[in-house]
C-alpha cells in the first residue's frame, strides 16, 4: 500500500500542471512554446531566483509562469550548467535593462554585463545563462523571448530547417544569426568552437512544447524517421506526454494539455 501511495505522489510531482492561462496560440501545424525544465539542487533557492526574476509561483512547487513559458523545478544535481551544451543559454525581454540588471544585482542574483547597454546576463544558482535584452514598447516587466542553440558552422542551415520541418518554425534571422520562431519563442541558432554537449542532466535538462492533436503528432514523427524517447502516453492528470531529441543532443518533451 505504501509503495502505491508513493507511485502515485511521484506521478503527481512529476506531471506538468494545468496549461497557463497565456499559452500562445499554435501555428499551422499546432505547436507552440511550453516550458523549460531544470534540474536544480535546491528547488527553494530557485524558486527565489525566478520570483525575483519576475517569475509568478503557481499552485504547484517549483512551477513558475513568465508571460509565453513556463519554468518547472526538478531536485537533481546537474551535470553542469547551460554553457557547453547544444542550450547555450536562455534570452527573456524587459523594457528596460540597465534598470532592471541594477536591481538585480541589488537583490544578490549573479549578473554579467553584455556588449551593449541593452543586453545583460544573469545565471541561475544551478548555472542556466540567461540573456537579458531590451524592447521599450514592452508593456510586461518581463517576457520571455528566446532558446539559443550553438552548433558547428556547417550545422546551422540543418539545425533550421529540421526546426522548420518537425515543428512548423518560420525560419528567418535573428540579428545576424539564423533563426526560426515558433508562437511564444524564438530559436536561435549559432556557431560553436567545440563539440556541444547534450542538455540531458544539465541545468537546463529540456525544452517543452505544447503541441495539439499530440497523438496524430507522434505517429507522424515516427513516420518521419524520429524516434521517441518516450512514446505518446497521459499522465494520471490527462496531460499527453512525449519526448524525443534533436539530432544535436536537445532533449524535447511534447505536451497537450486538453
């Protein structure tokens, strides 16, 4: 009996909560941005870190909302942080970045200077990048914006275009670095000196999408040729659930929330 109890508290702890309320509406083929996942030490001392961030705590620990994502909490010790990985880094969008790098460098959260007034970093206790950049017409104190892939030079065109073909992404350029959006992010990516590692068991472990029709989804990424990790299922709250992993190590957990 106890270990029954104990199997269905872990299902609980380990299922995504209820969609939030400001999930972006999906593109053609149903997808859109959902959450990122960490692995952290210390799910308390994170928790702080995304409040004073501008995150906003749900009902369930370790879950915080930021406009267009969310960020889920898990207690493992991480293999290292987002730097060296195929994630690079994570970018989110204030109205105004000096003020806002000020005051977190007043509150005791680990920031870096960018190359630019408008642009700013900042690291999670766990060793995420965050990039911080500015957009004045922004009418949140903090929005999310963009995951940043580092692949090899010769990678980049490919990175896109499976982006493209497997979510429905609009490729396009982001600055000077090829890019493709998804309702909700924008996935940018750029080159990488050395071999990147695979985000599983970093701090930032996976992204996540939302995607409708989930099962339908599945069945045609299989059709394609990808494999998944973990097969379409529901969890015990109804959530549809998968994973796969990109060609250059991102972990991805697909989600349908009804």
């Amino acid at each position: 009996m106890k270990c029954l109890i104990l199997t269905v508290a872990l299902a609980v702890l380990l299922s995504p909560t209820a969609s939030p309320s400001d999930i972006p509406t999906p593109n053609a083929v149903g997808v859109a941005n959902g959450h990122i996942h960490l692995n952290v030490r210390d799910v308390d001392e994170n928790t702080k870190f995304f409040v004073a961030l501008g995150g906003t705590t749900t009902k369930e620990a370790g879950v915080l909302e930021f406009p267009d994502v969310v960020v889920r909490l898990r207690k493992q010790e991480p293999t290292g942080g987002s730097v060296g990985s195929v994630v690079n880094h994570v970018g989110f969008l204030v109205p105004n970045t000096p003020e806002s790098m000020a005051k977190w460098k007043e509150a005791g959260l680990h920031t870096e200077p960018g190359n630019r007034p408008e642009q700013g970093f900042v690291y999670t206790p766990d060793g995420l990048k965050i990039e911080i950049l500015e957009d004045k017409s922004l009418t949140v104190p903090i929005k999310n914006h963009h995951v940043h892939f580092y692949v090899s030079q010769a990678e980049i065109p490919q990175i896109q275009t499976w982006y493209a073909k497997t979510f429905g992404a609009k490729p396009g350029m982001r600055g000077q670095n090829q890019a493709a959006d998804i309702p909700g992010v924008n996935l940018t990516f750029s080159k990488s000196d050395s071999p990147a590692l695979p985000t599983k068991g970093r701090a930032l472990d996976h992204i996540g999408f939302e995607v409708k029709h989930l099962e339908a989804f599945c069945k045609n990424l299989e059709a394609s040729g990808i494999k998944l990790d973990r097969p379409y299922g529901k969890l015990p709250n109804g959530v549809g659930i998968a994973f796969i992993t990109d060609p250059w190590g991102t972990q991805i957990e697909l989600n349908e929330h009804e």
